[in-house]
C-alpha cells in the first residue's frame, strides 16, 4: 500500500527472503519501497504503509530491466542468493541506478567499477554483517592505527540453543552456507596471498554475552574478500560456530554429502520460535598498539526479527540512506571499507546502528602493548 508521500525517495528492493523482508519494512519508514520476489507470499507486504509489492523471477536480468524500467528508483538494494548476486549487480549498474548490495557472491564485483564510475554511479558492494559492518571496522583500523600490520575478523550466527548433532541453523540462505564451507579461504600471511582450506585452522574465541559467556570455535572461511587489496600484510576471516560443527562438516563435505546439500537443509532450518545470536570481532594490531571491536547481538523479542537479519539488514539500510541524503556520494564501487576509512562516515553509521537498531559495536580493547 502506498500512502501520498511525493517527496519520499524510492527504493526497490529484489528479494524477500528474512533480510530482504526487514529491509524493505524498515525503509518504509521514510521511503517508498518496491519489493519484489517470486515468492507470492511476498504480497502480504503490500498492506504495509508505503510498500508495493512485484510478484517476479528475479532470475532472469530483463526482468529486473523491466521492473527499473517501470519503477524508475532512486535507488536500489539486492538481497538475493549469492548465486545470483552478479548478474543482478550488473543488471542494476548497465540500468544506471545506485545500488546496495548485501549478496555474497563469489565473482569479484569490483572488475565493474569502471563501468559505475562512467556512469556516475554509487554502488556499494558487501553491505551486511560479514562481509560489510565488519570491513568497514577493518577500513577504519587500517585507516586510523599507524602501522597496522594484522586484521582478523571473526563472524557467527548460530541458535541460542543449539540442538545437537549440528549445533546449528542456518539464518540466511543454506546454500550460502554451504558456499562458506566449499569455497577455498583466502589470507594473507607476511604480505603473500595464501589460500587455505575452508573449516581448517581451528582456534578458540569467548565472547560475554548479556548474561553468560560463549566458547565457540572458528575456522577459515572466504570472508577478506576485497579485504585483501587493503595492504595490511596478515588478514585472515573465520567463522564462529559451537564445539564440533567443523569437525563433523568437515567430514560431510570429505564425504560428498555436500555435493547436493538438500537433505540438509531441513535440519538447519529455524522454527517459528527459535531465537539465534550472532557474533562478530575485529582485532587490529602494530607494534605498539592492539584494537579490539567486539558485537554481541541478539534476536529480537518485539518485533520477532532474527539476530543475523537485523544485522545483516541494518548495515545496509543505513549506508542506503546515507546515499539518498548526499552523505555518501563517490561514485564507482566501493567495497565497504572504504567507507570506514573516513572517520565522519564510520562513526555516523556505527551510532545510527547503536541508538536506531540496537545494534552495538564496542571497543573492548584499545590499548598500547
């Protein structure tokens, strides 16, 4: 439903899975939202203030021409499968539309950034929680602590109650997932690039939580992304996860049981009240110095919205308004730390994250060696 509001921007959202579904919910608040998915459920939506709803196979790219077309957006978000991220990102940019992207696919988006720039275009790639809220603490660290020479990220969603033998649900699209635990891990080491295994490289992190602490275990994942044109010479992403999940997916994928992943995705699948938390760390390090951002963010009771889709989704909601207000205006596409290498920008999305969305990012470590 859209309520007269000429003066509002207008945003289409392309997917409406769980993150899709809150970003187009939250930027109705002061926008008018197309969203469109092939999901018919999707309609439910439409009785929203300020949100129509397109019923579409975001599959075939003259689709997503037709709909620019017809809509005529100031801007657009993806929230589609990792498998269809950069098609539609070209799609979007070759229809000269500003874009926000929170896919992760496994093509490197920046060989399009010529193709932005001649355009005149905004377009920023990565824009969840990992890759996304997590470069862009990097970008600021790499940017702001002289001599940084190591980065390392670590990143998890997983169920406040994990239910064995897995210990896990998958809170975005179980393929990507999979993607996570197939795809070869990228690093750097002493300035070299290094690619390992994924699920290899197993180490031990404890995060305080509101009112306990959490073991959990990380393991290589391929998250530096374009992270790892940054210049600091050791990088390397992990992700977290509960005692013994590597181990056994390890196993499943050694095994081929990976190969066609469908039997499993029963098995991670959410139920209607299953609450999750979601984990992330950046630690920066010199000589001298040893920075330590930590988030610690939980699902959400009131309104019923996971953990990873909050903090997947509001990341990307903020950079998307700070587009159409002017606060962000370089053109080309930009990876998002290069968005925290300016300090005016980092610290106006992290406080929009922490007093609008509740979600938090804290410094628990910023000290001299």
């Amino acid at each position: 439903m859209l309520v007269d509001g000429s003066s509002m921007n207008k945003v289409m959202v392309l997917g409406a899975g769980r993150v899709g579904r809150l970003i187009t919910t939250e930027l109705a608040q002061d926008c008018k939202v197309v969203v469109c998915d092939n999901n018919t459920e999707t309609r439910t939506l439409a009785a929203l203030p300020n949100i129509q709803v397109e019923i579409a196979d975001l599959s075939i790219v003259e689709i997503i021409r037709l709909l620019i077309r017809r809509h005529q957006p100031d801007l657009v978000i993806g929230a589609l499968p990792s498998v269809l991220g950069f098609q539609t990102l070209k799609t979007v940019i070759e229809s000269d539309v500003n874009y926000v992207d929170i896919s992760f696919m496994p093509e490197d988006p920046t060989v399009l950034d010529s193709l932005a720039e001649t355009k005149g275009l905004t377009v920023v790639v990565d824009c969840g929680v990992m890759p996304g809220l997590g470069n862009i603490i990097a970008g600021h660290a790499a940017a702001e602590l002289e001599g940084c020479h190591t980065i390392k990220i670590y990143v998890g969603g997983v169920p406040l109650n994990p239910v064995r033998p897995f210990n896990y649900k998958a809170p975005f699209a179980p393929s990507d997932v999979i993607e996570e635990y197939t795809r070869p891990a990228r690093m750097m080491i002493d300035g070299k690039l290094v690619i390992e295994k994924p699920l290899s490289g197993l180490e031990r992190q404890i995060f305080v939580g509101r009112d306990n602490y959490y073991n959990l275990e990380a393991f290589n994942t391929d998250g530096l992304r374009t992270l790892l044109t940054l210049g600091i010479p050791n990088m390397v992403e992990k992700t977290l996860r509960y005692d013994g999940h590597a181990e056994l997916m390890t196993l499943l994928r050694d095994e081929g049981f990976l190969d066609n992943p469908d039997w499993l995705y029963k098995h991670w699948e959410y139920g209607p009240t299953e609450q999750d938390v979601t984990f992330l760390r950046v630690v920066a390090e010199s000589n001298d110095d040893h920075w330590t951002f930590d988030m610690v963010d939980y699902y959400d009771t009131e309104s019923g919205h996971s953990s990873m889709a909050r903090t997947t989704a509001f990341p990307c909601v903020t950079v998307a308004r700070m587009i159409l207000d002017g606060r962000i205006a370089v053109t080309g596409v930009i990876p998002p730390e290069n968005l925290g290498k300016h300090t005016g920008i980092f610290h106006h999305i992290l406080t929009e994250l922490r007093i609008k969305h509740r979600v938090s990012v804290v410094p628990v470590m910023v000290m001299s060696k």
